[in-house]
C-alpha cells in the first residue's frame, strides 16, 4: 500500500469499482481517478487475484497512450480495457 493514495484512491477502492470502470458505469472524475491509481500503482496487481491481467494490460494501455498495443491480454479483456478506455 502506498502512504499517499495513487489518484487519491485505496487499492482495495480501486479493486472494488473495477468492474463498474470497465463496464463504464464510474462517473467520469472517479473513473479518471482509478485511472490515475492503476497507471502508477503495482500493489494493486498483486490484490487484484482475476483482475491482475486486466490491470496490468490497463497499465500498459496507459502507459503506451492509446497506440493500441495489445500485449498479452486475452482479447476478450483487451476489448473491455478498449471500451473502458474509449468512454474515461
Ligand atoms: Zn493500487
């Protein structure tokens, strides 16, 4: 855990909204605010048990910008972090 919450998020806030993020059901500032934790945060992964792949895919999304750049990313997840990223 970080002393100063990434985005001003918990991990545990993050994990608990990630479904709701990626079906895009988070108010944009808020969805803009986990963006910000996951984009900086490794201890989330480490939490996120199934969605350890989905978070380390959205970080590499965030980090590469929106080049599009797959990874390792089931596809089916990949088209998730696409939406999610398209609407946030
Ligand atoms: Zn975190």
């Amino acid at each position: 855990m970080n002393a100063v919450p990434l985005g001003g998020l918990g991990c545990a806030e993050v994990l608990a909204n990630l479904s709701e993020f990626l079906d895009g059901a988070l108010p944009a500032p808020f969805a803009a605010r986990v963006r910000e934790h996951v984009a900086g945060c490794r201890d989330c992964e480490r939490f996120g048990g199934a969605f350890a792949v989905v978070l380390a895919g959205l970080r590499e999304r965030l980090r590469a910008g929106s080049d599009g750049r797959e990874h390792d990313v089931d596809p089916s997840v990949a088209a998730r972090l696409d939406a999610a990223w398209r609407r946030s």
